[in-house]
C-alpha cells in the first residue's frame, strides 16, 4: 500500500512522504481539477450533455463505495465499478477529483465495493447526496479484512486495499487489489440505465 501511495503522489507532482517536511508539500489526497491530465489542445468537439446522453445507454450495475476513517464510515455511490484483473485479483473504479469522500477513503488505503440489489434504489440515492449522515439508519458490518463498512442487504462485496490511482481527465482511476469478496445477498441487481433505476425481467 506505501508503494502505491508514493506511485500516487509521484503522478500528482508532490514529493514522497519520507522525505523531510521542509522539502515536502504536505500530502493531499484530493488533486485539484487544475491538474487535469487532458490538456485544451487534446479536447474532442464534444457537448458534454450529448456525451452524457449517449455513454447513459451503457447499462451497468451500481455500487456504494465504502470505507472508515478517523471521522468514521464514509461512502459514494459509484457505477464505475469493474474487474480489472484475475491474476492477480485487481477491481477499478473511478471517481471525480471533486469528491470529498474519495480524501477520507485514500487516507484509510483500504475500501469495500457494495453491489446493490433490484430493492436497494433508495439506499443507492441516499450515498450520491453530498453532506449529511449518509450511514443513518443503514445497517452495516466490518469487512472481514479492511474493516471498511459492509452493507446489509447488499447481493455482493468485495474488500479491497488501494493499489494503485491513476489520473483520468477530471477523475481519478483507482485499483483495488482483492482480498476477500462474498456474494451472500439473494435476488437480482440494481440496474441505472438512462438515468433511472431498473430491474431484470
């Protein structure tokens, strides 16, 4: 994990950690959206709310990121979720540098991806609100490795350490590798697909 913070760091332009205070900024894991990797030059011609239309034709399942800190549990919702790795077993998901949930999560270096379930939609909007208590009246457990916040009900989970984070435009690509996973929930997932929330037939 030491490894991928100083890989992180490096590609944000700040000096490793074990180097003294004086010769160092200090560690901030929240890059600010003027250290975009895509530079004007670089930019396709594309209206950013036909890009949104036409990437929300692409179905996919939804998570809740999740992970604990000093503060205590903190978590997003995320469709940007996907195996990345068998060998070895590595996840990824990305997540906007405007986060203010993604600081608390690479300061704890560890996390848990929450697969939601067809029932969870409500739970799902509860964690994509900025500000407030979104753990109030949701029943969660520890990781069994991570100790990050586990989610009742949810259909599948997968605990992870940081690897490795990566920049990507105005997010940042973050590599979990595996270290204990389960699918205990029954039922099928929760499906977004043009900005609604669906179910299998």
């Amino acid at each position: 994990m030491a490894a991928a913070a100083v890989r992180y760091l490096r590609s944000v332009g700040a000096a490793p950690t074990n180097q003294p205070p004086e010769a160092s900024e200090p560690y901030d894991p929240h890059p600010r959206a003027e250290l975009r990797a895509v530079g004007e030059d670089e930019r396709v011609p594309v209206e950013s709310g036909e890009f949104r239309r036409v990437m929300g034709r692409f179905a996919s399942g939804v998570t809740v990121i999740t992970a604990r800190d000093a503060k205590g549990p903190a978590g997003f919702a995320c469709q940007s979720f996907s195996s990345l790795s068998l060998d070895p077993p590595l996840v990824v998901f990305m997540v906007a540098r405007t986060s203010t949930t993604w600081p608390r999560i690479a300061r704890a270096g560890v996390f848990c991806v929450n697969v939601l379930g067809e029932g969870q939609g409500e739970l799902c909007r509860g964690f994509a609100v900025r500000g407030g208590d979104k753990f109030a009246g949701v029943a969660h457990r520890p990781a069994p490795v991570g100790g990050a916040p586990l989610l009742e009900g949810a259909t599948a989970w997968v605990d992870c350490a940081v690897h490795a984070v990566h920049t990507g435009g105005d997010h940042l690509i973050v590599v979990g590798r595996v270290r204990a996973l389960g699918a205990d929930g029954d039922g099928d997932p929760l499906i977004f697909h043009e900005g609604q929330f669906r179910r299998l037939e």
